[in-house]
C-alpha cells in the first residue's frame, strides 16, 4: 500500500510544492513547527534512514543538497534539517524524508 508521501508524490493529494526533481518532491508540511516547514521526500520508497543502503548514499545526499536549495529559496540563513527515524523518535510518515526549519529562533534545547 503505498504511503501518504508516495501518493503526494504522485498528484493523488495536492501539496503545496516548492522543489521537484527527478529523485525527490519539495513540498510545505500541513502541520509546521516554524514559519517555514517544507519536507524533502525521495520518489523511492524508503521506509527509514537506517534500512537505506550503500546504494541509497546518493539519493541521501542529493535530499540533502536539495534541503539546502530548498532552504536558500524560501531565504533562509539559518535552518534545521532533521530525518525522525522510528515512531519513537516522532516519524510518523514511514517514507523516508529531511524537515527543512526555519524562519523563528530554534535554540536547543527548546525553551
């Protein structure tokens, strides 16, 4: 069955796209955290970044190098980029995708 990112993906949901390449889609999350809040997600179905494999280094640095693109087109200079990797840790899409934040203080710890 194929995840709510793969369907977004493939136009089934609209989304509000800000980058579109032939490896991955940009688009704003529906429930940001920051002014600015848009989620890289690869057109191959990932489930987590540690089920990837030496042959998904690529991509991962592609997704990578987009969210810096990505964060540079909505005029960010400062950001957070963040890949939650299990339910535990606050994934709650089980499709593989970076968190570009930004646009408001994000000191750590939160405050």
């Amino acid at each position: 069955m194929p995840t709510l990112f793969t369907r977004i993906i493939q136009g089934e949901i609209p989304s509000d796209r800000v980058w579109e390449d032939d490896l991955c889609v940009a688009f704003r999350d529906i429930h940001p955290t920051a002014p600015v809040h848009v989620l890289v997600v690869p057109r191959k179905e990932l489930t987590r970044l540690d089920q990837m494999t030496t042959d998904d280094e690529p991509l991962l640095g592609h997704l990578m190098h987009v969210a810096v693109k990505v964060a540079k087109q909505e005029g960010l200079t400062d950001f957070r980029t963040v890949v939650n990797t299990g339910a535990g840790a606050g994934q709650s899409v089980f499709h593989l995708h970076v968190h570009v934040i930004g646009g408001r203080s994000l000191s750590w710890p939160p405050g």
